[in-house]
C-alpha cells in the first residue's frame, strides 16, 4: 500500500498543509514544556500524550524525529509558590521537576529526546537578548529589558489578534516605563532589597523572561528555524507571538517554524479547572483510580485541536473499553498458540480485509493526526472478528494480534495482559476435564467458585478462557 500523504493543520496558515520535509533528515519538534511549582494536571496529560504520539508515529515511518522539551524552572509563579510555602525558588522547581517526570514515566511518555532546564541555558538567554538589543528591537528601562512588539510587524498574525486593545487574561508585564503595553520582557532587574531569586547578566541582576527562554534553549538545539512547534491553545497569545517575534527577528528568515500546532481547550465538568473550582485534577490523582493506557484512549479518543470536557464517567468508559481490547488480544495469544487439529473448520481473515485495516489506520493518522479515526479503525477491525473469533485459524489470529498490537504501541499503549494465576489456571483445568466427562454440576461449582475468586471462563473449542473479572 502507497503510504498517504501526512498533513497537518497549521495554527498560523489556519488550514491542513503536507509534513514539512526535514532539514539534514531529521524532523525538528520542540514542545513547550511545564512551569514546575506543582503536580502536573490533567491539561499537561493532554498535551503531553498527544505529543508523546505524534513523535511515536513519525518515528513509526522511520522519520527521524528530534524532540526537544523545555522545562520552566524560574518564573514567576515558581518565585509566588515559594513564598507561599517558604521555601527556595530552585528547591521547589527542581523537586516539582522530579514529580513531572515521574508523572510523565507513569503516562508511557518517553519519546522527549531533550528536556532543557532554563537555568542551564543563562549563556543563550544573554546572547539572544544581546543580539536583539544590537538590532534595536529591545529597550532597557529601569525595570528590565523588553522586545519592542511594533518594531515586528507580524505580531499576533498566529493567534489573529487584536492588538488595538488588550483583553483579559493575556499575560502582559506592567512597567510605566514600557513604550508599549504589549512589549515583553526579555530581562526583569531584581530590586537589590526585594531578596528575591537573581542571576548576574550582562545588564545587572535579574532573571529572564518567559518568552526568551524557549527561543535560546531552541535555538541551540535545533537552530532559529525548524519544523514542528507544539503546545497548548491558550499558549498562541502571547507565548508563541513572542517567540515568532524574537526568533524571526534574530534569522532574518520570513519563518520560524513551518508547521504550529496546538491542542484544544480542557475543562472539567464543563468549567475551567482551578483550585477555586475544585476540580483541579491531578495526573497522579487519576492514576490511583485508573490506568494510564486508559487516560491515553480517553484523550486520543478526542482529536487534538478540539475542546474536551474531561470527566470520571468518560474515563471510566474509557477504562472498560480498554479492558475489552486486552480480553481481545488475550484471545487472540491464545488462538495463535493453540495446536491446530483436522476436525477443526477454521476461517481466515482475507489479505484484502488486512489491507483495508492497515489502509483506514494510515490514512486516519495521516489526516492532521485524526487519532479518533485512527482507533475507531482498530474498533472496526475488532468488530469485525469478534463473532467468529473462536474459529479463526492460528496464522490468522496471529497477524490480526500482530495488527493490532503494533497500532497501539504505535499510538503509545503498553499492552500489558494480566498473568492467570496458577491456581485459577488449574482450577479451570479441573473444571473443563469435569465438563468433558458429563460432570456438570461439579463443573458449574468450580464456574462460581473462580467467579468468588474474581474470574470469569468461557468455554470455546480451543479449551477454557479464563478471565479477571476485576480490572487489574
């Protein structure tokens, strides 16, 4: 089969636009990574896995993918929490950077190549800001160092703002000083009384600017200009403005990244999550009560551009349809070890119906990453054998299992099968040799007594299938 070919929606263009070729072979993809001064929620999961995936599939078609993370770890919200909790700025930022990687390992996320602390690239920050003070873009003020945004004429193109007003909720620093409300800072002076969190620059003690950080940390590790650029919806305006602003005016280039793309809005309960709200919902809160392979169904069960309201009764359907796919796979493991017998009357699953699974599965990740269209051409594939899946060949049964389980370890699943204990493999044993003899009431007590045990056994022609009843 001819592979599709890939496109994606790119926020700037604001229409569907082919995979860019690779500069030197390697797919360049940098995402914006956290602000560490607290457990990561629900909205990271989202980004992260969906990320997490698209790099996964790239590298599925042997596209070589360079993927670079950074990590906030001075900001801000770091320096307020801290002295919320009287503690160190860095202190906090490095143990809450220990719990987004453990979150991260918990979600199956391991295809991030780099992760680049802020902090360690101060010798970036300070060359770019100089660069752009040199080419007369960025103003000192008493206060700090700031890009002045009507000297980039290209300025809220991304996100298609107004700049002729601001509105509530952008993240604009106040400084009387600035020339412009909209201009950004680069470099913030730290008073020299406020003994707040403070580096040596060239231009006095301070700490950098959110917008400055992932431009430098990018710039080393995948140059000015590159390919694929991701993050959250509310990061358009005016993270990313900035970013475009800093890098294309350093390039000199009519770009800075040729494809942008951004997940949609989450909330939860229909409301925006907050602390407030109470409904703000940790990784590690929800991986108590469910699995993570189902955390990943639920959110790649939603395109990625689209708003998704998150809630309990959604991942707990979630939960169970993933369930349902091990069962499945587990039949299939069975099926293909079985030993074959002559009175068997076996069907096969045709080269054609194979090749239209591959065909729907490619094609629906090809179109903007459609991860939706993607599994429900796994659940079409499934349905499709669940009938008659007891009768199915051994070959057959394999490659539909080898199908199947190479698309979900492609979009990031582990599949993990629960191991049947030996004393419930033997019980069923007990139970089947009674069933064969005519021993039906002894078979129908061990039937509840693995059903007390928390199983359940389905007698099929290949002999009895046990099951956990229970999600483990």
């Amino acid at each position: 089969m001819r592979a599709p070919q890939i496109k994606l929606f790119n926020t700037l263009s604001g229409k569907k636009e082919a995979l860019p070729k690779p500069e030197n072979g390697v797919m360049r993809l940098f995402v914006c990574g956290p602000t560490v001064y607290d457990y990561s929620h629900i909205g990271h999961a989202r980004t992260y896995i969906v990320f997490d995936t698209l790099a996964r599939y790239l590298r599925s078609l042997k596209i070589k993918t360079q993927y670079l993370q950074n990590i906030t770890n001075i900001d801000d919200k770091i320096i307020n929490r801290a002295a919320e909790l009287s503690c160190d700025p860095l202190e906090l930022a490095s143990k809450y950077e220990g719990e987004y990687m453990t979150d991260m390992k918990a979600l199956n996320i391991f295809s991030v190549d780099i992760y680049a602390r802020a902090t360690d690239h101060l010798k970036n920050i300070f060359s770019q800001i100089n660069r752009l003070m040199e080419k007369g873009v960025a103003y000192q003020t008493d206060n700090g160092i700031y890009f002045e945004v009507k000297k980039f004429r290209s300025y809220g193109k991304l996100s298609r703002q107004n700049l002729a007003a601001t509105r509530p909720g952008w993240r604009i620093e106040p400084d009387p000083k600035k020339k412009d409300p909209l201009d950004f800072a680069l470099w913030k002076f730290t008073p020299p009384t406020s003994g707040e969190l403070c580096f040596d620059s060239p231009w006095g003690k301070g700490r950098p600017g959110w917008h400055i950080e992932d431009t430098a940390i990018a710039e080393k590790y995948l140059g000015l200009s590159y390919e694929l650029h991701g993050g959250g919806m509310d990061l358009k305006f005016p993270h990313h403005e900035a970013e475009i602003a800093q890098a294309r005016t350093l390039s000199g280039k009519n770009y800075f990244v040729k494809v942008w793309m951004h997940t949609g809005f989450l909330t939860v309960g229909g409301e925006k999550m907050g602390k407030s709200l109470n409904n703000f919902l940790t990784v590690r809160d929800i991986l108590k009560k469910f699995t993570a392979e189902s955390l990943r169904l639920l959110i790649l069960g939603h395109h990625y551009r689209t708003p998704f309201d998150f809630n309990n009764d959604v991942l707990t359907e979630a939960e169970d349809a993933w369930w349902n796919i091990l069962r499945t796979i587990s039949k299939l493991e069975k099926l293909g070890k079985a030993r074959a017998s002559k009175k068997d009357k076996v069907i096969s699953i045709s080269s054609s119906a194979m090749a239209e699974f591959e065909k729907n599965f490619a094609t629906a990740m090809a179109d903007d990453f459609n991860t939706p269209l993607a599994i429900a051409s796994i659940y079409e594939f499934l349905g499709s054998i669940h009938k008659d899946i007891w009768k199915l060949s051994g070959p057959s049964a394999r490659n539909a299992r080898e199908a199947i389980v190479s698309k979900f370890e492609t979009l990031g699943f582990k599949i993990q099968i629960p191991a049947i204990p030996a004393r419930i493999k033997q019980l069923a044993e007990t139970r089947e040799k009674y069933r064969k003899k005519g021993y039906f009431a002894d078979a129908d007590r061990i039937r509840k007594q693995l059903s007390t045990l928390g199983y359940s056994i389905e007698d099929t022609p290949k002999g009895p299938f046990v099951w956990p009843e229970v999600k483990v």
